[in-house]
C-alpha cells in the first residue's frame, strides 16, 4: 500500500525549490454541481454497452469531439452532434450552469464558437475529476468515504486523518470540530507546527478543543449543537459565523432545540438584526430545507425586507418572531403591499433623484429596463419581493433592474456588473418563485446577444 496522504510538495533536485503537486481542490470543491454531474455521468457511462466506461476513455473522445468541433469551425458548417445523448445532455447541463460571460470573437459564428468552449468546459471539468481520483487513489477507503462529503478543505482533514490518532473517530463523531481542528489557523491559532499542535488538542475533551478554537463559554451544549450540521454545510466560513453565534445566548438557546442546522438557519441567528425575529419553529423549518443547504436564501430576504422596512417604524415587520416560513411569507407580502413610498425614498442618498442611469444592456418588447424609483417599488409590490432594496446599487451602477413579461411568465431580471460584463444575478417569479428552464435559457440567449462584439467595427 502507498503512503498516505500524497504528497503536497516536492522538493526540485537542481535548485532545492519547493512546488506545489497538489491539483486545486478548492476549484472543484467550489462546484458541487458539476462533480455530482460528471459522477451520474460515469455511472450511466458503465450501465450502456460499447461506450465508456472509465475516464480516460471519455477524455479520449473528448479529444474527438473538441478537433470534430473546431474543424467544422474553421470550415464555416453547421454542428452536427454525433456523440451519445447521455454526454450531450450533460455538456449541455454544464454550460447552462456555468457558461454565461465567457468573451466572444466578433469573427467567429457564435453558435458554433459556443459548441467549441462547451466541449472545452467539459473536457475541463472532467480532467479535473481525474486529477483528484488519483490524487487520493491511495487514501482508505474509510477515510476517503468519511472526507467525501465535505464541500472543502479535503487535503487538510486527509492529513488530520493519517498523522493524529483519533482523528477517524473524531471525524465520525463531530465532523464540523474536525474540520476546525484541522484548520486552526483560520481560527485564529497562529503556531508554527499545526499538526503537533492538534496532536496535543485532540487528545483532550471536545470542550477543552471548543475553547482552544476560540469559542466563547463552550460547554456539552455546545458540542451537541456543532453535531447537529450535516458534513455537506460544514464550511470554514460557516462555522466562523456559528463562532460569533455563540457569543448571543439566544442564539445558543434556539440551536439547542433545533434538530439540523445549516447555512439558512447560521445566517439567521448570527445576525443581531434577524435573530429577534427567528423561533424555534422558523429555524426548525429552515434546518431541513434543501435549499438553505448551500444558499441561505430566507435569511438573505429577511436582510433584504428589513433594508425596505422604514427605519423608524421598524414595528412594520411585526413584533412578534416568525412562527414559519408561511408566516414570514404572508407577512413579507403584507409588507410590501402596505409600503408607503416616502420612507423609501428617504434610504437613498441625499442628492439622489428617482431616475436611475442609462440600462446597460438595451431592453426588448418582452425585458423592459426598471428606469424610475417609482417604477422598481411598483415591480416590488406587483411581484412582491425585495427587488427595492437594491436602489442603490442600481443607482451607482453595480446593478441593474428589468421588468420580464412573456405570454407565459411575469419575472423580475437583475443583472450584477462584473468587471465591465454584466450577469444575470438573479431573475424570479412572483414571490421569489422560480422561473421555467425556458424563460432562463431566452434570457441568457438575449444577455449574450446584446454584449457581443459588433463585426465590421474597423477594429484589427
């Protein structure tokens, strides 16, 4: 059996300078969807006869498909695919999830240019998978199995795993006080050998670890309260935000009596505005909600309703907690029904008037550019949601409103600038409901279109 882990530098013999042979874990590890996609991929791959089954077979073909590509570009034809369906579809599940403000050639076709990149980005990908196969191909199975699931930091809880006794068990046991414990020095502990250091922690009471971590008044409670988060939340960033949590005894009270918390039901209670407008019964809810897995999107419309809330009659939200995501619904919508316009007004800086800067992108019969004030807390109530919260980013132009209306959807459009190329940010229904594949897909279609470079521009 090779030794484990593998190797995160070597040593060069000519000039003795250290390289990282590590591949970015941290870039996959930021993409969930694509590796859970490439490994559906993989298992179809082995169930239908006479096509791929191992990766270095797909990546072969990859190779196929980009020259068969990049030919017919060169000639000016049109794409005939020739590949199996079940690779097409997810090339074209990767490229509606990540391909949106990749720059464009004026000279070349566009559609065509965008089968070339997409055989690229899943050529990409997949060697990436690859990579990190090999990478651990010498790891346990155990541990590998135990590491998997978490969405970063795998080399650090790899090694946690192989050079501190009891490391395993405490992995299994309370996976989010590992995984600080194999990054300590995000929490604050700057010693010079970290691996001796957590030899010596591991070693002593999970209470005792909490407070070396920095965690205020730590106790059982506390521990049970860190067992309680699923490995597939467990994030550096989260768990500092959980930090802070504990320094607020209501916040402490709430996490003991909820039965699973993640990003959703964290964002809430370490936030001293939200937190006195959260129950048991909201958090519960929340902590067993899919969506707030990854993405804490209640909590980013508390944030957002309170920003549209007037300041000085914060008794609009209601003095009593929300009982339940029913409850916080019902009255965000009473909210921004009843919203009088002036206290909004008033949240804009002074000198500002209602008229907001040119639309960046130009608008069609069916997306319509938000130019007014008034116009986007009309969006606001008509839609109801918190589009009006953010009048002062469109003001200074980090962001830009439109009104979506085809014969089949009503959505509100919101796109973010990212170094001189916009993006959709967000684009939802009614209510914060979400909108059709069809409808995101006509959108991406018109955002492209409208940013491409113009030909014929004298430009060499």
């Amino acid at each position: 059996m090779h030794a484990w882990p593998p190797k995160a530098w070597f040593r060069e013999s000519r000039n003795s300078r250290w390289i990282q042979c590590r591949p970015p874990l941290f870039m996959l590890s930021l993409r969930p969807f694509e590796f859970n996609l490439l490994n559906t991929l993989k298992s179809c791959c082995v169930d239908l006869p006479d096509t791929f089954d191992s990766w270095a077979k797909l990546l072969e073909y990859c190779d196929h498909m980009e020259l068969e590509r990049e030919t017919t570009l060169k000639n000016g034809a049109a794409i005939c695919r020739t590949e199996p369906v079940h690779i097409s579809s997810v090339i074209q599940a990767l490229t509606h999830h990540e391909f949106r403000d990749m720059p464009r050639l004026a000279a070349e076709p566009p559609r065509v240019w965008f089968e070339v990149q997409n055989v690229k980005l899943f050529k990409r990908h997949l060697q990436e998978v690859v990579d990190v196969e090999k990478f651990f191909s010498a790891v346990p199975s155990d541990v590998s199995d135990a590491v998997r699931n978490f969405p970063e930091r795998h080399y650090s809880l790899t090694s946690l795993c192989a050079r501190c006794e009891g490391g395993i068990d405490l992995l299994y046991s309370t996976p989010a006080l590992a995984l600080m414990l194999a990054n300590c020095w995000a929490f604050g502990r700057k010693v010079s050998w970290p691996l001796r250091s957590i030899r010596a922690q591991i070693v002593k009471k999970q209470v005792q670890q909490l407070e070396w971590l920095g965690f205020p008044q730590p106790s059982k409670s506390m521990i049970r309260i860190l067992r309680k988060i699923p490995k597939k939340c467990c994030t550096i960033e989260l768990l500092l935000y959980l930090r802070t949590a504990m320094q607020f005894s209501a916040a402490r009270e709430l996490l003991a009596h909820v039965t699973r918390i993640n990003r959703g039901v964290i964002r809430v209670v370490s936030d001293t505005r939200l937190l006195p407008l959260a129950s048991h019964g909201l958090l519960e809810e929340m902590g067993h909600d899919p969506h707030e897995d990854l993405k804490a999107r209640l909590g980013w419309e508390m944030h957002h309703l309170l920003e549209m809330a007037p300041v000085q009659r914060p008794a609009t939200m209601g003095q009593t907690p929300f009982r339940s995501i029913h409850d916080f619904r019902q009255r965000y919508a009473h909210l921004l029904e009843f919203l009088p316009l002036f206290p909004l007004c008033k949240r804009l800086p002074e000198g500002w008037n209602s008229t907001f800067p040119a639309p960046p992108v130009g608008g069609t019969t069916e997306i319509i550019p938000i130019r007014t004030f008034e116009e986007l807390v009309d969006e606001g109530g008509r839609q109801h949601h918190c589009i009006a919260s953010y009048a002062s980013e469109i003001m200074v132009g980090e962001k830009y409103a439109y009104r979506v209306e085809t014969r089949k959807e009503r959505a509100t459009l919101l796109l973010t600038n990212q170094s001189g190329v916009w993006v959709t940010s967000d684009c939802r229904g009614g209510a914060n409901g979400s909108i059709s594949i069809e409808l995101n897909e006509m959108i991406e279609s018109w955002l492209q279109a409208q940013q491409r470079p113009k030909q014929g521009n004298g430009q060499k």
